[in-house]
C-alpha cells in the first residue's frame, strides 16, 4: 500500500487547493490577509521588518520598538538619556525570502500542504514588504539551489515571486535536501546586510555551521512549517509511511504504544532542538502550521519579537546606566 493511499484510507490527506495563477492568489491574499495584518501590525511594523545600514544618517532618542544594537553609548552617557544611531538603510529594507521547495513540503493533513502556506507567506510578506517600499528577492531550492529571484520593489515583484512558485512546471525535485550548501550559496549571494527569512520545514541535518555564518552578517528569521500529524500520530492501525525525499519506506502500528512512545520523545528532542539552536544565534522564530490561521501567527510573532527587543533593551540601558 503506497503513503498517498494510506493517508487517503486514513483521512489524513489536507483537501487539495485549486490552482490560482499569480494575479487571483495575491487578489485573495491581499483582500482576506494582507489588509487585516496592516491593520493588526501598525506599531508592530516597524519591529518586524527592520532595516540595517552602514551609513550613519542620524542620532535620536531611543524609542521602544528600537534594536539595542543601534545604542549610541557615548551620546547616552553624555545626555543621561538613551540615544540610537540610525543608519540610511534602516529607511529601507532589503528581504530576500529562501524558499524550500522540497518534496518533503508536499505534505499536508489539515487545511492545505506545508507547500501551500509556503506560497500564502511569501505572497503576503512580499506585498507587506514592498508596498512600503522595499524590496524583496529569492532563493529558490529543493535539493539545491532551482533558481535566483533578484530583489526589486513594487507590485510587479510580488507577481514575479508568485508566477515561480505556482507555475504548472514547478516540480519538488527529488533528493535529499543540502540545506547546508543552501546556506553557504545564500551567504556568498547576499553582499549587503539584509533581512533573511528562511522559510522551510527543516527536515535536514548538518547546517549549523552555515546557519552561523549567515546569521552574523545578516538578520536572519526561521519561517518553520509543520503540520500537525508531524507532531502528533493518531492511533488508526498499521501503516506504511514512505520519506518523501529518500523514498525509504517504514512500517508502523500506530496503535502500539511502545511507537507512540519513542514517536513523541522524537517530536519533542527535535523541536527542543530547533529552537535552541535559533536561540542560540539569536534567530527569531515563526512556526506556521497548516491548521493554523497566518494573520493571528504573524501579527502574534510580530508583537513577541517587538516585546523581546523592549525587553533586551530595559535590561542593556539598566545596565549602561548604572
């Protein structure tokens, strides 16, 4: 019994989506999701999208939302009073979104595939991005790098990213994914300091090292997508599951508990993992989920990461101020 036909036995396979060109799917997005999160973001914005620069254009008064890295320590000693640098790039941000088309995101038990809310996140987050404004490529991968979206600004951009990635002729290719060479390329790829959102389920290993490097040049965001019966298996029989990058095939009874014992120590090993090695660079994280809603996630990593950065910044003045 193929991994298609079991999920279908089972009821697990996500309902499929019609396919939408470019310009219907950002219409949809734009009416149902990208003007509720204007909405809801509003003095989270600026904390969620903020730029980085090498060219000094001011020194200001410190303002809650504002990165304790940009602290101007001298005028604060000599003013009594916290100060920041702002630089002519915080004016403006350069994203680029590496996108992971991998067959593993073909997968999907709920609403949509993991490949679904990888396509809605990118269309929203390019139109929040650009319609300020700023500009916004790609990097496009599955067991390496398919292909390079230049950053631009405007509507046109938006469209562009869309067309690749729902195009009839996208195809996952098959392989393993080297996330790790992924990075590298992305490093050697991005000359300017930019925001990195890496937008992808994470089933790799060994990229810690190029994660490193990318994160100390650059701003780096984890986008993790992940589907409910990644983390939770339910007690329906025998069945046989099949990795979508190997082929490697695996028979299981979900009803016996010794399985779903050693299923969940697993889950939670990896995502303990997960999110103590972003932590540990200082990596944000945004966990979307195919059961989940993409503006209430969003708008609630908005005000988390706003709230960290007010937090870190208390705690940095404190300290200077002494």
């Amino acid at each position: 019994m193929n991994q298609v036909a079991t999920r279908e036995k089972a009821g697990l396979a996500a309902p499929a989506r019609r396919p939408e060109d470019a310009e219907a799917l950002l219409r949809r997005l734009e009416w149902h999701v990208v003007r509720r999160l204007d909405g809801l973001l509003q003095g989270d914005y600026r904390s969620l999208f903020t730029g980085h620069g090498f060219d000094l254009a001011e020194v200001r008064e410190y303002q809650a939302e504002d990165d304790v890295r940009y602290m101007d320590w001298n005028v604060t000693a000599r003013m009594d009073h916290p100060y920041v640098r702002q630089y002519m790039e915080d004016r403006e941000v350069t994203a680029w979104l590496l996108l992971d088309l991998s067959p593993s995101v073909e997968f999907g038990t709920a609403r949509a595939l993991k490949r679904d809310l990888l396509v809605d996140f990118t269309a929203v987050l390019a139109r929040l991005l650009t319609r300020h404004g700023n500009k916004v490529g790609a990097m496009l991968f599955s067991h390496a790098v398919d292909e390079v979206v230049p950053p631009r600004g405007g509507t046109l951009q938006t469209l562009r990213l869309l067309h690749q990635l729902v195009r009839p002729d996208r195809r996952s290719a098959t392989g393993v994914t080297d996330l790790a060479s992924i990075l590298d390329r992305a490093a050697e790829t991005l000359r300017r300091r930019s925001m990195v959102f890496i937008v992808s389920d994470f089933l790799a290993e060994g990229w810690e090292a190029p994660l490193t490097r990318l994160a100390q040049r650059h701003e780096v965001i984890a986008v993790w997508l992940w589907d409910p019966r990644e983390e939770e298996m339910p007690p329906i029989g025998p069945l046989v599951l099949e990795d979508a990058e190997t082929g490697e095939q695996v028979y299981v009874d979900t009803n016996d508990a010794g399985f779903q014992a050693r299923f969940q120590a697993l889950v939670a090993e990896r995502r303990l993992g997960l999110e103590r090695l972003f932590a540990r660079h200082g990596i944000d994280l945004l966990r979307l989920s195919t059961d989940g809603d993409l503006v209430r996630d969003v708008a609630r990593f908005a005000h988390l990461r706003r709230e960290s950065r007010r937090r870190s910044a208390g705690r940095a003045v404190g300290v200077a101020l002494r």
